[in-house]
C-alpha cells in the first residue's frame, strides 16, 4: 500500500462529504421556502378613527 491510494480514498471521502452536504442544504432550503409559503399575510391595522381596542370594559 502506498501513498496514493489513500490520497485517492480521502478525495473520494471529501467529494461524498460534499455530495451530502449539499443534499442537506438543499432539503434545508426547501423545508424553509415551505415554511415561508405557509404562513399567512399579515392582517390589516384598524383605521386610526376607529374606536377598536381604545376602551376596555372591566366588571367585577
């Protein structure tokens, strides 16, 4: 056994690393983009005229 075939077993070994790695990130990516797309818009704010949330009502 020499040098070069354990050079040639660790290039392969870096470029799988590299394969998975890349599979991660893009798994990765597509759960995001998901996650994005499923959340909802955000709702309008209430006009500045309107008396919404401007009174509470407390009873005992």
């Amino acid at each position: 056994m020499g040098v070069a075939p354990a050079a040639s077993q660790s290039s392969v070994a870096d470029a799988v690393a590299m394969l998975m790695l890349r599979k991660s990130l893009d798994l990765q990516q597509s759960a995001a983009a998901q996650l994005i797309a499923s959340v909802s818009p955000a709702t309008r704010a209430p006009e500045a005229d309107s008396t919404l949330g401007k009174h509470v009502n407390t009873y005992a």
